[in-house]
C-alpha cells in the first residue's frame, strides 16, 4: 500500500546534515517549508547549512552532535521537540569510512566506523521511536547504499556497518508490521555519489579516494529520500540504474560478483595520481568544522543528475499494470496468429 502523508510543513530531523547527501537533503526538505533540526559534528558546515534553509523560508535548529554518543542523540531529539514540536519524519545519514585493505585497518579505526555509521543510526533512530512510539506517527527515512547488499574491496569496515544496518532496519520494520504501529520506517538504497566525503575519508591508498563510476549528484538522492518520506509504506527504495545491476547480480550470481570486483575495484576507487596533502580524514573530528564543503564533491563532470532506475523504483505498481496489459496483449496476438 502507498502511504502518502505530504500535506503541511513537517519537523524533520536529518543527521549528517552539513554535506553531500544530507546537506542535499537540507535544501530540499527546506524547498517545502519543513522546519528543520540539523545534526552534525561541524560548525561551519551546520551554520552554512541552517543559512540555506533559512533563505529558503524555513524555520530551523543546529545541534551539534555525534551519532555515535547515544545521549547526544537522546539530547538531540528532546531538544529538537522542545523547539518544534512533535517530530515528524526523522532521516538518518551520518557515517565515517576508511578506505584501506582491511590488514591495514586499526581495531580502534573499524570500531569507529561501526560506531557512526551503524550504531549511529540505532541510536537515533531509538530516540526517534521514544517520541514517535506513544503518539503512534512518524517516519524513519535511513539513507543505506547499495553497499548494503554487495561488500566491495577497500571498504571493509563501510560494507559491514551498511550490512549491518539492512538487517538491523529489516528486523525493526518486522517489529513494527507485527505490532500495528503506525510509525512507519524505509530505507534509500544509494549509487555512488558525487560528495566531499571521498577528500574526507581515512585513506590508505596510493591515489585520492573516488567513487565508482557511474557517479550521481547528491540532489538526486535528496529527492529520493523526500520521497520516501512522503510514502514510507515501501521497505525501500533503490536510486541508480547500478545500484539495481549490482544488488541482482549479487543475488544471481555473487561469486561471479566476487571475482568481477577482486578484478575491478581496486583501480575503480583512486586515482591514478599521488593523494593530495591537503586531504584531511574526519573519522575523529568533522572535516567541516572551520570552512563549509556544500553538499558537492569534485566530480561534477561526470555526475548524473536523474534516474531511471529512481522513477521505477517510485512507480512499481504502474510498471506491475502496464505489464499486465503488455502480456494479455501479447496473448490476444498469439490468440489471433493461431
């Protein structure tokens, strides 16, 4: 069933707010007058941030926070309803990654990375379920990858918190189903992305860090996640026509996968060139603390800005009936050739 619960501005809640998808995300819940509570690490990203939507005409709050600290996250949303009320829809996207071999990755590295980008999420989304629960309303949007289904080389740490984190969201939207709650929880399964977060990583690598190709701008998973807020009835959402080849091909045939990536995905995530000196990780501290990055990388010229895939993945039963029109005229044909 399609649940659509777009009507008058809402309080959402968007964590990683200050760059690439969530920033992306700022300015297009901000578009639509939501009021806004942006949570992130970085100052000067979450004041560039909160003067975007301002300027779009909504009213917003900054805290400042780590995802990982289950009371910071707990500190968040109190304050967030003090502020505006009930929270209406509340979108996970904070993480930190290292790209390395997983030999070269520390215990305390690979905890840190599990720390925020999947128990980051559970400790929000707790929060969130502590106001949402009793009032029997809200919406959960996580902002997955298509990482959650296929783990690639280099990001090992990455690929088990995404993991992770479909099958934490799979089993707490069982939960939710069995118990008649009307809080509602999905998930936006991304492509690769055009954002700052590959100058930001820890990186191990000879070359910069890169997203594999082909590359989409963060504003088409921005819509992707308000769309998904607007009809959360859907367990997911995959944005990307690679995102769709990779989760059926690991599902066919994930050896073949296996073998194709070992090949491939090395070379596919650097650059030829020399790391720049001016990369700085944010795995411990936000790499926009002092100077805002905006929600875009460097790969501009290459990225995409629409989806296929993104409209199909929107339009399942439209795509189910127009495919039963397709065969029962396909039949009708064969009816008549005989």
């Amino acid at each position: 069933m399609t649940i659509n619960l777009r009507s008058k501005p809402r309080t959402v809640v968007i964590t990683g707010a200050t760059a690439g998808v969530g920033r992306a995300c700022v300015r297009a819940f901000a578009a639509r007058g939501d009021r806004l509570v942006l949570v992130a690490r970085g100052a000067a990203g979450l004041r560039a941030a909160s003067a975007e939507a301002e300027a779009a005409g909504s009213p917003v709050r900054t805290i400042l926070a780590d995802v990982a600290d289950p009371e910071a996250c707990e500190a968040a949303a109190a304050r967030a309803e003090a502020e505006f009320g009930p929270i209406d829809v509340w979108v996970n996207d904070a993480f930190v990654s290292v790209f390395a071999p997983f030999t070269e990755i520390s215990a305390t590295e690979f905890r840190r990375v599990t720390e925020v980008t999947y128990l980051g999420y559970v400790n929000a989304t707790r929060a969130a379920l502590r106001r949402m629960l009793p009032r029997d309303h809200g919406i959960i949007v996580q902002v997955g990858s298509a990482i959650a289904y296929r783990g690639i080389p280099l990001q090992s740490a990455y690929s088990g918190a995404k993991h992770a984190l479909q099958g934490w969201h799979e089993a707490l939207r069982c939960e939710l189903l069995a118990s008649g709650s009307g809080v509602r929880v999905t998930m936006v399964q991304l492509p690769a992305v055009n954002t700052p977060q590959f100058d930001w990583v820890l990186n191990r690598l000879r070359g910069r860090a890169r997203p594999v190709p082909p590359v989409h701008q963060p504003e088409l998973a921005a819509r992707a996640v308000r769309y998904a807020a607007d009809h959360p009835g859907r367990r997911e959402y995959w944005v990307g026509a690679s995102t769709a080849t990779t989760l059926i091909a690991n599902a066919i045939a994930p050896g073949l996968l296996d073998r194709y990536l070992a090949r491939t995905g090395i070379d596919a995530q650097q650059e030829a060139g020399p790391r720049s000196a001016q990369d700085r990780d944010n795995l411990w501290a936000p790499g926009d603390s002092v100077e805002d990055h905006g929600a875009h990388g460097r790969f501009d010229d290459e990225a995409r800005e629409h989806s296929a895939q993104l409209w199909a993945s929107q339009h399942h039963g439209l795509l189910a009936a127009g495919g039963v029109v397709l065969l029962g005229a396909a039949a009708r044909a064969l009816a008549r050739g005989r």
